[in-house]
C-alpha cells in the first residue's frame, strides 16, 4: 500500500467522523476499512448514556463490512479532527478475528501517520480452545 | 406501519441473516433498521472468539444508521432462520439513546410476527444525571 | 422484603459508590447484592478511556457473587450520590441469566425506593435458540 | 517477582476457575490479581445467553479489586483447566487504565507459564484526547 493510498483511506476517515455520535467523550471518531476484495466501508462511533453500550467507529465499519459480506480485510484507517485516535483493545480483539496482518492506519493528520500491523498491536491473542 | 410493511422489514432482516457470522452460537441473526426518513439499514450478528466482543445484528443496523448520518428510526425488525430471535438488553440500551417509541418487529416467521415499542421492552430507563 | 431491609441494602450500595472509578463520567454508582443464600456482594462502576470497555456497579455485585460461588439472587440496590441512578439495558440482560424474579431497588435517596422485578425491567427476553 | 510467587498466583486462578459460569463456551476461567499492596482478588468468567453480555475473568477480578478501593495492580494470573487462556484485548484495555506494568501470567499448567508485561500485549494504547 503506498503513502497516497494510505493517506486517501485517512482522509475517508476522516470525512465519516463528521457523522459520529459522541455527545459524552467529544471525540468524534471516523474509520475507513479496506476490503480485499477493493470495496471501502465506514463506521463512525456511536455513544451511549450507558458507557459500555458505545461502538466504537472501527467496530461499526467492521459490522457494515461483515453484513455486506465481507471479512477479509486488507487496511483500517481511523481518524478524529479532535486528537489522535488510536485503536482500543475491544476493536484489536474484534479484528484479530477475521485479519491478523490487517494494516492499521493512524495519525493526528494525513500527514503524520503511521501505519502498524494489527498482530503487532495485539501479540499473543486470545484463542478458543476447541472443545 | 401496516402488517404488509411489518412483514416485507422482517423479510429484510431474514434476509441478512445470511451473512451473519456466528460460528461459536451458530444462531445467525439479521436486522433490519426503518429510519424516520424512509431509509432501511441492515445489519448482522458478528461473533468473535472472545465472546464479550462481538456484536448484535441490531446494533449493526444501528451503527451503519448513524455512519450514514440517520438518527431517528421508526421501525426495528430482528430475524433469524435457526429459532425466534428476540432483542437484547445491549441492544435496547443501545436503541433507547435514539428512539423510545421505535416499533421492535421479530418472530419465528413473517406469519406470526410480534411489534412492541421499545419503551415498553426497557421500561424505566437508564438515564446520565446532569453534571 | 420489608421496606427497611430495602433501605439498608441501598445503603450498602451508597457505601460502596465511594470507591467508584469515573472519572469520565464523573457519575459514581454503587450496587449491593443479596443472595438468596443471605450473602451481600457489592460493585461499583469502573470507567474506562474506551467508554465501552467499563463495566457498570451492578455487574461488578455479579462478577463477585459468581466468583465466590453465588447464582441466585434475590434483591440488588443501585445507589449514587451525583444523581438517580437507575439499571441500564446491559445490566439487565446480564442478571437476566441468573434471577428473573429479582428485585431491583433504586432511588434518589432512601428516603424515595422504588422496587421492580427485573422481569418487568426486561420483558420478553432474549433466549437463545437450543442448537 | 519469582517464579514460585508466579506459580503461587497462577494456582489461585485455576482455583478460582471452577467457579466460572460458562454454559455457552464450556471454556472456564479463573484470574488472580495481585495489587501493590499485598492484596489478592480473583475472578471467574461469566457468560450470557447474549454473548457480548459475558465478563471474562480478568475484569471481574478487576472490578471485585477496585471496589475494595485497589488500584494499582502488580501481577494478573490467568488459568483454566479447558486449555491455555490467554488475555483478550477488552481485558487488556480495561487493566491498561490502571497499570501498565502489569505482569500477565498465563499458561496451560503452571510448569508452563510465560510472563509478560500488559504494555507488551497492547503497545500504542488508545488515549482519549483532553477536552
């Protein structure tokens, strides 16, 4: 994936987190998930007055994938206008499920990024025993 | 919303069940989301191997909603091939930050479908004191 | 349960409020939980960065009461001192599980309880399916 | 801290363990946390007939700690006699909130544990912005 592919999946991001719903944090987070298959999809994240009843914006991209039939994916940018948005253990673990060499993609602007691979954010995941 | 309307929603989420992820329940389960705008919003159940991190096929609809800037939502229906499903606790907490009269649709089938509002099914709700 | 065995519950679950972790929410909550065997298990909220990795007071009564052994409950109070705190949908699907018949005490002050079945808190409840 | 003190702790998790409620996976876990000051809390998973209601082991161990006023926590066992538990991401992003330091310890029997540091197994963690 090069800079500008990168930077263009960002900006994706980016434009979704205007949709986010975050009346409690005031973080307004946008993700942008790439596809294996090419196709993109957005999530934003949605808040709760009960705080563990929120997704997260990377979360909701991966359910807007799953239902469209998707589930292998090859990069997820997430984006804030408020700070630098990185990405929580929940989304890691909700992740590690379908893509462990997905490229993770963040930065306080499309200028500063930094990618990482998501077996490097979540080593020695958790695994189902087999009944 | 007449029972005709009722059914062709339950057919939506039926539908989408068949992309519903569900390897650990093996319960696969479809939403489909009618906002206030006349817009339908799908979305399927997303298991994960850490059981805690998955999400509903209601909050899938729901999440894909507000990515696509709709907040108000009229009508919920909730289907699955493999038994009646019914909506979660999570899942109406999630519903009732948005819309307390939103019609919950779900049964065994279109033949035998039940609508109740969802003040009804979280009555008493959970509300953030003012700081 | 007579109204004062109500009235110190919710006192035990004011107590516990103390030592709540929100510093997000800045909303404290405590919960105390009677066994059906006579033992009191208490919670409180603990908050985190990523708002839906916390767990709520009334959860954290569960967790500990299951750990020492205890599935069957017969009352849990849910007290704050910044405000009402009532039961949210997440925690009403958790003690669903467990206790349909439970009492679930909650007010302002001790001074103003209400009680309510949790089966009418969460009416006609997610069951999954038998495989 | 020593490999008999590691040992010590991993058996009070697989104790602990058999209190788990785990109906849907079959997959019991037991967690043992130790805090700075001395003190030992432990913890069980408990599911839920809607998966992502269930708290693993780890948190319940946290929460139980946090309501007895502990905070800042040295070493967190997990066990189970179903297989090797390892630490989920939820787990690892509510502890990240307290200690970085942590020690997780995990394994399949206690002649087999492997140590690491939480800030291992959740590098660049998710901070919330200031306001």
């Amino acid at each position: 994936m090069t800079q500008e592919e990168q930077k263009a999946l960002f900006r994706r991001a980016m434009e979704a987190s205007r949709r986010a719903y975050a009346p409690y944090s005031g973080f307004h987070v946008g993700a942008a998930l790439l596809a294996e298959d090419g196709r993109i999809f957005t999530g934003v994240n949605v808040e709760n007055a009960s705080y563990p009843a929120g997704i997260c914006a990377e979360r909701s991209a991966g359910t807007a994938a799953v239902t469209q039939g998707c589930r292998e994916f090859k990069a997820l940018a997430v984006a804030s206008p408020d700070g630098e948005a990185s990405m929580c253990g929940i989304c890691r673990q909700f992740f590690s499920e379908f893509s462990r060499d997905l490229a993770v993609i963040y930065g306080k602007d499309e200028e500063h990024l930094t990618a990482r691979k998501l077996c490097e954010l979540l080593p020695s995941d958790f695994v189902l025993p087999k009944a």
